[in-house]
C-alpha cells in the first residue's frame, strides 16, 4: 500500500481553481488578487487563503466555530487520539481513488485532515465558513488550497473533483454531487452510537446514543460502510477540556463538569466513527 506523506510547506505551484461565488464565472489569480470576467476581485490573505463568503451570503457576522472551539480542536487533534480515524480515511483513498485527481475537503477546519490527503501528485482544497479555522489551516499547510466559503454554493466549477470528504460537517448531496467528477467519491464521516459516550454523560442526566440510521445521501451508490471504534484514554486533563471545548457539548456543560474534567488525572472516553464511501 502506497503510504501518503505531507509534502514540504510551501505554496503549491499550481494556479488554483476557483469560480467566482457571484456569477459563477472562473477566477483567475493575479497579483494576489483573483478576479473573474466580470470583474468581480477577492484579495488573497497574507496567510494564502482566500475569502470567497461575500457579506452578502453571510448569516451572521462570525459564521462557524469561533477562534476557542478552533484552537482547542487543533490542540486535542495534535495529540494523535483521532489517528485510526485517520488511518482508514488514508486507507480509502488509497484503495478506491483517483491518486492524481483534484481532492476536497468540505468543512475543513483548520485543515487536520485536509492535508493528510496531499501527495506529490494531486491537488488539494480545504473550504470552511469558518474564517478563523481557515486562517489556521492556510498558515499551517501551505502545499493546500484553502478558502472561505458555504459549503450551499461551493466556489468550484461541476466536476471538478474526484475524491471529497466530510468529516463531521453538513452533508449537502446536491452541491457534492454537482462538483463531483462523473466516477468520483464521497467519504463521509459522521459520530457512531457510543461516540463521545462518557463525555455525554457527564452532561446530560439521560445520555442518549446517536442514530447512526440517518444517511443524508439518498442518490449516490454506497460501496463501502466501516466503522472505527476505540478507547480513548487521556492521561492529562489538558486533553478532555480541549475534547470537551471543541464540541457542541461545550455550551452545555456546567462549570462543575468542566472543574470536575480540569481536576481528573485520567479519564477514557470512546472514540465512534461510521465511515461512508459513495460513488457517482
């Protein structure tokens, strides 16, 4: 099996490719500027990102996670607990992809599994609303194409791609499937049962299983369904507070679960993913 090693921090060579979110035209990149035909302009960032969400689109003014759940998600995901998670999405690219074709990366983040996808060969491209995560990912893996944008009305031409993921993010199928290549995957990751069990259960009086029956992809082929599921041990508080910080989890936690997670030695928790492989 071929094994996917990140490439060195430097800018990828290739012109990225972009259309413009207002009509629909390609951008061009010139001068750190993209601009369509029509003359619609979106600078890039000094970071190398860029930010293709006009205010106009926006439905708040700081859209997706915000700068705590990015920097602890960063910091918990650094610690390798999601690393057979990792291992199998790899395992699948490897196996089913086209290993030179365009990869995307929706609801990217900061970029964590974004660039565990770049080879020498292909091409990458990582796009959250959340523009905090963005700048992040942007810095940190700079051989990645990273934007802000809605994953509703995505900032790419049909067909453009021949691998997508989405690990914990909306799945839209109609706006996947426009950008999808005729052949091309769809690798969804969504919780299993017991994910995040005993977390939950520090929270809730009645902590309830997720329902892993829901599969918002209803025209796409299934290939493949797998589930990964271990025990999570940390032996730090640092580790549960970050898990905690990063989830939605954390606007319902009171301040005794959360003095109670800062003060524990040790805590194991359960680490539940199904993984869902679509074909067009």
């Amino acid at each position: 099996m071929t094994v996917l090693t990140s490439q060195p921090s430097a800018h990828p060579s290739e012109q990225p490719k972009y259309r413009c979110p207002l009509c629909q035209h390609p951008l061009q990149l010139s001068d750190k500027t993209y601009r369509c035909s029509n003359n619609h302009c979106f600078d890039q960032a000094k970071q190398g990102y860029v930010n293709l969400l006009p205010v106009q689109f926006k439905h708040s003014k700081a859209p997706g996670d915000n700068k705590a759940m990015v920097q602890a998600r960063r910091a918990f995901l650094d610690q390798g607990h999601y690393q057979p998670l990792i291992d199998k999405m790899l395992a699948l690219y490897q196996e089913y992809a086209d290993l030179a074709g365009e990869v995307f990366d929706a609801g990217c983040g900061e970029g964590f599994y974004t660039h565990q996808h770049k080879t020498a060969v292909n091409t990458v491209y990582g796009v959250d609303i959340a523009k905090e995560a963005i700048k992040i990912a942007a810095k940190r893996y700079q051989n990645c194409h990273f934007s802000v944008a809605t994953l509703a009305d995505l900032p790419f031409a049909n067909e453009q791609f021949a691998w997508i993921t989405s690990v914990y993010a909306p799945i839209l199928e109609e706006e996947f499937t426009r950008i999808l290549n005729n052949n091309g995957y769809l690798l969804t990751v969504t919780p299993g049962e017991k994910h995040l069990f005993e977390l939950k259960e520090l929270i809730y009086q009645q902590a309830k299983a997720h329902d892993e029956s829901k599969q918002p992809i209803e025209k796409l082929k299934m290939l493949a369904e797998h589930k990964v599921n271990y025990a999570m041990c940390f032996a730090n508080s640092d580790d549960a507070i970050n898990l905690l910080a990063m989830t939605p989890f954390a606007f319902k936690a009171s301040q005794a679960v959360i003095d109670k997670l800062k003060s524990t030695t040790s805590f194991t928790c359960h680490a539940d993913f199904v993984l869902r492989l679509y074909k067009k």
